[in-house]
C-alpha cells in the first residue's frame, strides 16, 4: 500500500487505520472479547501514527511536550482505574494504547524538534534500545511467560513474591529478552534490511530534499 499509493492517500488510510483500530478494541471488548492484544487488526493503529508522523513535516516541540505529558498521565489514569496493569483487563484493552500511543507521538516528535533533547536520545543505551527495539518488541512476551512460569513453581503457593524476587526476575526478564534480541537481528533481521538498497527510496518528509537509494 505504502509502495503505490500516493502521499496524500497514504495520509488518509493512516488516519483511517488509527480509527478503525482504536473502534474495533472497543467493539471486542465491549462484546466480551479479551485478547484484543494479540490481534493485529487491534494494533495497526500504532503502526499507522507512525507511518503518519514520518508523512508530516516536523512538529513544534510543545506539541511534543504535550503528548508526552498527555500519555504519561493517561497510563498511571489507566493503571490505577483498573486496578491491575494487565493486558487482558476492560480498562486496558480499550484505553491503555491511547496514552501509549500519545507517549510514543510525544517522543517522536520531541526526538525530531527539541535540541534539549537530542542529546538523550543520542545516548548509546537509547541508540542500541531503538537498534534492537523489533526484537526486543517479538521476544518480550514469550520470555516474561516462560520465566514467569518457572518462578512460579519455586514460589510458595498462596504467598505473593518478596520484592526482590520481583526485581530479580525484572532484571533476568530484560537481559534475557535483550540478549535473545541481539543474536535474532544479527542471524537475520540484520539481512532482511539490507534489501531495501534495492528499492528506490520514493518517500521523503515534506521541507527535506528527496533521496533515492541505489538499485
């Protein structure tokens, strides 16, 4: 879609896709459905705000600082409404992305506009973050599960986890996940992005000179 359809187009489908994304959570849910989280049609929202913003010519920093501040509060709003920051809870399913999604808009732009910032963002720990950030994104889930499981059964049963056993599988969760993470995108992932030097680069930000990569 992004390959032949034009700029303008490709706005509206955008728009459009945030829209049907965020209406259908809360259509599922609303119908009892709780697993609106694994569904991609449930997502694509995310992927089209930032498919939007790449689109958009760079915004004012306080816009940035807007929807920083906006999605900071919206998600201790969510968490605490709910009472469990859990994926499968109502409250979550249908307002939690919202205020995720306006944290990530706030960062986006804020990385684009406030010099105050660029220097944090250029950060190694941040640059290697943003390196591994699709890997990172697939593996999370499977390993906080699977090590879940396995500190569960050494737990007694009936008895919640001392807070330093919940930090200590906090920190096992993040290096596990971040190695893992590393070694898939040097197998392969590192591979699949060097094809697009093969593909003209129609896409440019407008105010920015047009670039096109080699075939």
């Amino acid at each position: 879609m992004v390959w032949f359809v034009s700029t303008r187009t490709l706005r509206r489908v955008c728009v459009a896709m945030i829209v049907i994304a965020i209406a259908l959570r809360f259509a599922l849910v609303s119908s009892g459905f709780d697993k609106t989280h694994f569904l991609t049609p449930c997502r694509m929202d995310a992927l089209a705000v930032g498919a939007l913003l790449s689109q958009l010519p760079p915004l004012r920093a306080r816009f940035g600082a807007i929807a920083t501040t906006l999605g900071i509060a919206g998600l201790i709003t969510t968490a605490y409404a709910t009472g469990v920051s859990t994926p499968e809870s109502p409250g979550q399913q249908m307002w939690g992305l919202i205020p995720a999604l306006s944290l990530g808009v706030g960062l986006l732009i804020l990385a684009r506009s406030a010099r105050t910032l660029q220097p944090l963002f250029t950060l190694l720990p941040l640059r290697s973050l943003g390196k591994y950030s699709y890997c990172i994104y697939l593996t999370h889930f499977l390993v906080i599960e699977q090590l879940a499981a396995l500190f569960v059964q050494w737990l007694p049963q009936k008895q919640s986890a001392p807070i330093l056993i919940v930090i200590t599988f906090t920190i096992i969760c993040c290096a596990t996940t971040w190695l893992l993470a590393i070694i898939t995108w040097h197998t392969f992932e590192k591979w699949f992005l060097s094809l697009k030097h093969h593909f003209p680069n129609v896409r440019t930000v407008p105010g920015q000179k047009t670039t096109t990569s080699p075939r």
